[in-house]
C-alpha cells in the first residue's frame, strides 16, 4: 500500500540555499533515491542528485538523511515510520555544488597523494606467491566503493575545514595501512600517514566504520595497526639512534 510522505529536501547552490517541503508518494519497497526520482518527475524537475547504479555499487548516491550520512539508494523507505519527516541534505564536509550534489575532489586530491604500489625492482612476473591471509587482508580494503561517506562523517573533517590540508581521511589512511601493510610492497609509509597524512589527528571513534556501507573495519583493521607500526618504530632504539645521528 502506498501512502503520502512528508519530505524535506535541501535546495541551493554556492551561494546558500534552505530545506523546502514536498508531500510525494512513496510505494512499499522503494528506497530513499525512489523518491527523490519521483519528486524529479512530477515537482521538482531541476532537482539536482548524483547517482549511478541503484544497487550500492558505484558510490555515486551519498547524501544524509535525518542527518545520518547514507546512500540513498540503499536506504529504504520501511526505515521510517509512514508520518516521519524524512530530511534528505548533501554531504556536509564537501562543498557544494546544486542541491543533493557536492564537489568531493578533495578525496581525490588526496588520492594523488598516496605514493603508488612499490614492488621490488628486480621482481619478476611469477616470482611471488602471496598468502592466502595476505590475500584477504588487501581485499577488505578493496570493497570499498568510494562512497566518501566515512571521509565525510569523520570529526576530524567534518567540523574543522582547516584540516582538511592535514588530514587525508579514513578511506586514504586505510589505502596507505593496505600498501604498508601488503607483502610486496617496500615502501616505507610510515612517515607519510604520521607526517603527512594525519594518522595523529585520528582518535579512533570509529563513526568512519559505522557508516561505511561495505561494511569494512576501516578503524579496526587499517587505523589502529596502522597506529602500532608508527608507535612501533617511534619506540625501535635502532630507529630512534638511527634517528639522533642522521636526522639532525
Ligand atoms: Fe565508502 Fe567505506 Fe570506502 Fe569509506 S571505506 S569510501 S565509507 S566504501
Ligand atoms: Fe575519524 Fe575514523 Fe579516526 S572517524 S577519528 S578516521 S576512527
Ligand atoms: Fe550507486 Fe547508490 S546509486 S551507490
């Protein structure tokens, strides 16, 4: 059975712009995005949305709904009660762009400032045989759709615009955790997620987990050990003698 749902739906540009009212149909089995189509359909044909898939995939659809960071197109419309307000809003740590649509090439800036896979120079095709545990551990990091949700709930961003030069997020600190922590990879990353990425400024609330719709243990698997490999070498007396003799 169907029934009228009431929507608030935030319309602007760079400039500014507010939360307007739509009452709009809504069928059993629809998801959040469902609405938002029919609204483009039959109210509000210039409404402004960014998506691909429909199926959780393509990470296209990130927006907050009742303030929760979500994809729409996974959140169901069975979530809330028939005479909930459902508030649909853009992702709020990106700037942005119209409407439910924000410009996130910060996450791809910071894309660019991960230093690729490193293998071993003299390593030859067939060479290697990785295993299995190894396999799984990068794999985990692999599912993630860049979605940029947990980029965007994460406190650290969220609230302090002035760290986004810092600080490159869960999703590009776990990108690093994933290459430092791959078999084949001899790069040293250590330095470049204290130093440069901001693993510091990271204090484990793990909100980026939460919302992470892959469902990846960003925080559990990637950030934490990825804290023990610095802590680790920060306390090695070799490194730290290393480190009075030749980093002065
Ligand atoms: Fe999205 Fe999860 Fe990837 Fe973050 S780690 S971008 S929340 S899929
Ligand atoms: Fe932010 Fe996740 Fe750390 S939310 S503070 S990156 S655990
Ligand atoms: Fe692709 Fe929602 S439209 S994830």
């Amino acid at each position: 059975m169907g029934y009228d749902a009431k929507f608030k739906v935030w319309r602007g540009d760079t400039e500014g712009g507010e939360l307007q009212d739509f009452t709009v149909l809504v069928n059993e089995g629809e998801v959040v995005l469902d609405i938002i189509h029919r609204l483009q359909a039959t109210q509000a044909p210039d409404l402004a949305v960014r998506w691909n898939c429909k199926a959780g995939k393509c990470g296209s659809c990130s927006a907050e709904v009742n303030g929760r960071p979500r994809l729409l197109c996974m959140t169901r419309m069975s979530t809330f009660t028939p005479d909930e307000v459902v508030t649909v809003t853009p992702m709020r740590t990106f700037p942005v762009i119209r409407d439910l649509v924000t410009d996130v090439s910060f996450n791809y800036q910071k894309a660019r400032e991960v230093p690729s896979f490193t293998p071993p120079v003299d390593l030859k095709p067939g060479d290697y045989r990785m295993q299995q545990a190894d396999v799984e551990r990068s794999q985990e990091f692999r599912k993630c759709i860049e979605c940029f949700l947990c980029q965007n709930t994460c406190h650290v961003v969220r609230d302090h615009e002035d760290n986004k030069q810092a600080f490159s997020g869960p999703r590009y600190l776990m990108r690093i955790a994933e290459l430092e922590m791959h078999p084949l990879d001899v790069a040293d990353r250590r330095d470049l997620a204290q130093e440069d990425a901001g693993l510091g400024l990271c204090n484990i609330t793990k909100c980026c987990t939460e919302v992470c719709p892959e469902h990846i243990k960003i925080t559990d698997n990637a950030l934490i050990p990825m804290k023990e490999r610095v802590v680790d070498r920060k306390y090695d007396p070799i490194v730290w003698l290393g480190n009075k003799l030749f980093r002065r």
